[in-house]
C-alpha cells in the first residue's frame, strides 16, 4: 500500500492537469464548464491527498501493532539503474520516521487543500494551482518514503520544482516571477553539496539503499576500516544540500521572498513540507552525523546564529507574511540545533508541532489579507478582532503556541531542544536560544497587537469590507489551532511526566526508536540548572517577550517615538528593517559579477565561437559554390576537362 500514498497525488495533478489546466478542456467539455469545473477541480484536488492521508494512517497503526524491532515496511516496485556495482531499486520505505512525516504531511496537506478552495476560488489559473499543489506532495512523497539516496534526491529535486512553480503562480508579476526563480536557484546551490554527498556515499559504502548504508555504519569493523574523514565530508556536503532546502545560513534569502506565492502555498512550503526536507534528511542520516563530531559542531553553530539572526530581522518587518517567513527561518534553526547536539527525535518533535501552529499561523494570514481584499502591511490594520473574530481567535492560539506559553505545543517541543542543548554542555548556545525565544515571543505578540487589537489604521473603503472567510478557510483554522493546543503533549517531556507519574510519557520518541539511533545524552554533574528551571527560565522569557510586545504596543504606544531617538536603537532598527543588507551583500559580491561575468563570456561566445562556426560554414558554402559554377552543362567544356585530366595524369605516370 505505500506506493498509493505517492500514486493518489499524482493522479490528481495527472487529472486536474490533463483535464482541466490546458486546451484539451475545450475539447472534451466545450465552453461551458464554469458551473461546475472549480468544483471538480478543487474535489480532486483535496480527495487525491485526502486519500494518501488515510493510507499514511492506516500504514500507521499497522505499525504500531508491530514490536520496535519490526517496524518497518518495504516495498520493491522495480529496478530503476542496474549498472555494474550500482543496484538502485525504485522502492519505498514506510518506518517510523516515515510515518510521522507522513501523517503530518499528507493531513496538513489536506487542510491546506481545503483552505485553498476557498482562498484560490476567483483565481482565473485554479486547475493549474491544483494541479502544481498535488505535484508538490507528490514529490514530498517520494521524498519521505523514498528507500534509498537516488529515490530521496528526485523527490528532492521534485519538491524544488514544484516549488518553483507554486511561489512563481502569478508569473505575470516581475517580481513574483524573480521570487520563483531565486528560489530555484538557490536551492541549486545546495542541491549540488547533495549530490557530491550522494557520490561519496556510493564510493565509500559500494550503495546508495538505506539499510546497507546504516547496516555497515553499525559494523565496527567496516568502520575501522573507512577513514573518518570521508564521515565527516559525507556528513557536511548532507548539510550543505540541508542549508539550502531548509533555508539556514546563509542560504535563506530565497524564503523570504518566497512569500510571492499564494499564502495557502506558502502555508504548504513554509509549514509542514520542504523547508522540515532539511531536517528529515538529518534524522534520517543520524548515524552518520552521530559519527562525525565535527560535523555535528558546525550544524550546531550554523543553526544557532540562524536562529538568532532571522528573529533579529522579524521584530521589525511590517509585512504579515515576511515576519511568519523569518519566524520560519528562525524555528527551522531550533530543529538544526538539535541535530548537532544528537536530539533527532526532538528535532522531528519540533518538525511536528511547527507544521500545525505555523501552518495555522500562514492560513490565518491568509484570512486576514482576503478579509482586507489583499492587504498585507499591519501597519494599515489593527482592531480586526471585531470583524474577523474566528480568525483572530485561531491566529492568538498559534501565537502563544510558538512563542512557548505553557502548555501549548511549542512550549514542550522548543523547550526540549534548549534542555538538551544545556545538558550537553553548550551553555552560549543555549543562551542564544533562550533569547532567541524571548524574542519571538516579541515579534509574534507584535505582529497579533498590531493586526487584531488597538484602533483600526484601515482605510474607510477596506474597513467597510472586512468580513470573515468563509468555512472551507475558517475549518482548517479551528482543527490547526486545536491540533496547536494538543500537539505538543506527544511529545510530553519525562521529567514531567515523572512528576506527575506518567511512566514513558514522551510517546513521539518512544515511537521513533525503532528508526532513530538513540544518542546516549550525557547528564553532566557540575550542571548548575535542573529541567524544571530550565522550562520556568524559559516560561520567563516567553513572558518577558509578550509582557514588552503588551507594554510597547498596547499600553504606551508613544514609547516608540521616545525609542527612535536614541541614535543607537535608531541605527540597530535600520540594520534590522533592511534586514542586515544581506541581499544587498550577495547583489554586490555574487549577482553583480556573476551578470558582468555572464556578459563577457556572452560576447565572447558570440564573436569568438559563433565566429569561428559561421566562418566555417561560410567556407564550405563559398567552395560549394566554386565546384558548383564548373557544373554548367556545356559539352566541350567536359570535353576539355577530360583531355586536360588525362593529359595530367600521363605526365604523372612517366615522371
């Protein structure tokens, strides 16, 4: 059955795509298909993912019926490259850690479909979203159930295609059609760190398949016997290809940008999909990264200063969508901290929990913009709570979820993370994680006083038409915010549990064991702080966020003006509004010389290459014309030739 959980998308894109997206519409149906046709279109959208999500679900709860050591499901469809030693089968795995991904993409997913219904309905181009949504998580699939490295980097490769696609949609728009294409590009970047890791994979280990890979890493004499440096590069070039597809530093820049697509596109991307790719591929890769400390080291730097920079740049953007972009970004960087201090079942926790409270958070967005008939700066609402209070309700649930109030998911997931990156010693990281998280506590409070609460700063004619979205978008709202709420007790902490005399409460990595390798998590003894001050540590900060984000915007919103004068807060506020020029950075160190370069090498290839080919033919075409102008039919013409040739050629004979 785990080839229908790929198959069903992909036959909805096949359908909606073939039928409906180009001119064969016309021939089969005839012009008049507007009564009905985004009802067929948007039905077999949402059933092909409704499909996959109930056999993702049935797979699963077969698998729970199985003891750890036997959960594991496999699946040979054919042979797709036998070339010597090279044996890559087209085959998929469902384990553990696919079904988590599973469950959470397909069910996400189709909430999102739903919502679109609703969001995308006026769209003139419907089919063709339909069609590039079901392909989105068509490559998803294969990504996630892939069974060995060649499998994963088509879905890989398929997810940046799509993506492509779906942030370009209103390619009619310049600009929406650059955000495409550097999001294309970028991901290019990381893509080739993978696939020389894929290469090396095969060069150190004969195979590309997931069990031999893993199987001989287990092999203390196969591991004695292969260098660990070529671990180490094996693991870094991972992370490279990680970088660029869950957006860490420095390969972020395409995701913010990428916010050009529709909001319920960027909900499915930004959420629950490709940008957690990154991290999927870490915990499947764990025991390679386990071997490499070093790597491990770099991945935990990386992801700290990513996690720091981008909630930086997200307390001062104005645009709703741009500040849930660089919360994304941020929170992608907690998931990447984990991986480098070993927590990768804490890592897909956090994968998890971030799917439902930013996908809740992307569609209320959403709800918003289509209340204010496509207005996106916050600067211009405010007070909405009144208009749109279903939607302001789901929106608050998100909020508190990622900035870490208790007992809401994001609380037990993100704060798991900083526990063990404290009880592994790292101490500064663990700082900059927890001020990470006063800060978004501050940026997300933020962005919820000044859309939904104070005085309404709408222009007359948009207030006059706010109204709240319809069911299809406001359902998938209520079911995110309850899942926001919920979530995070899968993953409900031990020593938690032990106080209250939960036995084995942490029920997600109970469940992971049997595709994660375990890392043994040193409890260091000179360790000055237990769990239950590290969670009210970061209860405080939490607090200290949303209590200042209260203050600034709701009690004293003159403290602003009083703030702007200080030169120092003034110079920091402009760094962080123009988000550390880094775009500006790489225009001016990479785009700029790239074009000049680019243009040279053009003008050379038209006067030099093109040159020397034309030159050629011109040559022949000129001979051509010589030999052709002897050919002109006259008798004694060929007459004299003949005499003259045989006259040669008795002169050759007796020299």
């Amino acid at each position: 059955m785990i080839s229908y959980i790929v198959l069903f998308p992909l036959i909805g894109a096949i359908i909606n795509g073939l039928l409906f997206a180009t001119p064969l519409k016309k021939i089969i149906f005839g012009n008049n298909t507007e009564s009905w046709e985004k009802k067929a279109v948007g039905f077999i959208g949402c059933f092909a993912v409704l499909l996959s999500a109930i056999v993702s679900t049935i797979l699963f709860f077969r698998l729970l019926g199985l003891a750890p050591a036997d959960r594991l499901f496999i699946q040979d469809v054919y042979t797709w490259i036998p070339s010597g030693e090279l044996d890559v089968k087209f085959s998929f795995l469902f384990d553990s850690l696919a079904a988590v991904m599973s469950l959470v993409i397909t069910w996400v997913g189709f909430l999102i479909h739903v919502y679109s219904v609703g969001y995308m309905k006026h769209d003139k181009s419907y089919a063709r979203y339909f069609t590039y949504l079901n392909l989105f998580v068509f490559f998803m699939m294969i990504l996630v159930l892939g069974d060995n490295f060649a499998m994963m980097f088509v879905g890989w490769e398929g997810v940046g295609l799509a993506s492509y696609l779906l942030i370009g949609f209103w390619f009619e728009d310049n600009e929406k059609a650059y955000a495409g294409r550097k999001a294309f590009i970028v991901n290019r970047i990381g893509d080739f760190g993978f696939i020389l890791a894929i290469f090396l994979i095969f060069m150190v280990f004969g195979t590309l398949n997931y069990q031999e890979v893993f199987g001989k890493l287990a092999d203390a004499n196969f591991v004695q016997s292969i260098s660990m440096a070529s671990i180490t590069a094996i693991a870094l070039l991972l992370f490279v290809g990680a970088v660029g597809k869950s957006a860490q530093f420095p390969l972020f820049v395409w995701l913010p940008d990428a916010m050009a697509g529709p909001t319920a596109v960027s909900a499915l991307i930004h959420a629950a999909t490709m940008v957690t790719a990154g991290v999927y591929l870490g915990a499947r890769c764990n025991l390679i990264f386990t071997m490499s400390p070093t790597a491990q080291f770099v991945v935990l730097v990386v992801a700290a200063f990513t996690a720091f920079f981008a909630a930086a740049i997200a307390i001062t953007q104005n645009d709703i969508k741009k500040v849930l972009a660089y919360s994304t970004v941020s929170q992608l960087g907690y998931m990447f901290m984990a991986i480098g201090v070993g927590a990768y079942a804490v890592a897909i926790f956090h994968v998890v929990t971030h799917a439902f409270f930013k996908a809740l958070l992307f569609l209320g967005s959403g709800s918003v913009i289509h209340s204010l008939s496509g207005e996106q700066d916050i600067r211009n609402m405010g007070g909405l709570r009144k208009y749109i209070p279903l939607t302001a309700l789901t929106f608050l649930v998100g909020t508190l979820a990622i900035a870490g109030v208790p007992l809401l998911s994001g609380f037990f997931s993100k704060d798991s993370i900083l526990a063990i990156v404290y009880d592994e010693g790292y101490t500064v990281f663990w700082l900059i994680g927890l001020i990470t998280a006063g800060l978004t506590a501050f940026y997300m409070m933020r962005l919820y006083f000044l859309t939904f609460e104070g005085k309404s700063r709408m222009a007359p004619k948009v207030e006059s038409h706010v109204h709240e979205s319809p069911m299809s978008m406001t359902i998938p709202l209520v079911i995110l915010a309850f899942l926001s709420v919920l979530g995070g007790y899968l993953g409900f902490p031990e020593f938690m549990g032990d106080t209250i005399g939960i036995d084995d409460s942490n029920l997600i990595e109970r469940f992971l064991q049997s595709s994660i390798y375990q890392h043994e998590f040193k409890i260091l003894e000179h360790r000055f702080l237990g769990h239950w001050t590290l969670a009210l540590l970061s209860i405080v900060a939490a607090g200290l966020g949303i209590l200042t984000a209260f203050y600034i915007y709701m009690v004293r919103p003159s403290v602003l003006n009083s703030l702007a004068k200080s030169p120092a807060l003034n110079t920091l506020y402009g760094w962080s509004y123009a988000k550390f020029y880094v775009d500006e950075l790489y225009n001016t160190l990479i785009v700029k010389p790239f074009n000049h370069f680019s243009s040279q090498l053009s003008t050379f290839d038209r006067y030099g290459i093109d040159g020397l080919v034309n030159g050629v033919s011109s040559l022949v075409v000129n001979t051509g014309r010589r030999v052709v102008s002897t050919q002109n039919g006259l008798l004694r013409y060929y007459a004299t030739a003949m005499a003259v040739g045989a006259v040669v050629i008795i002169l050759i004979v007796f020299i």
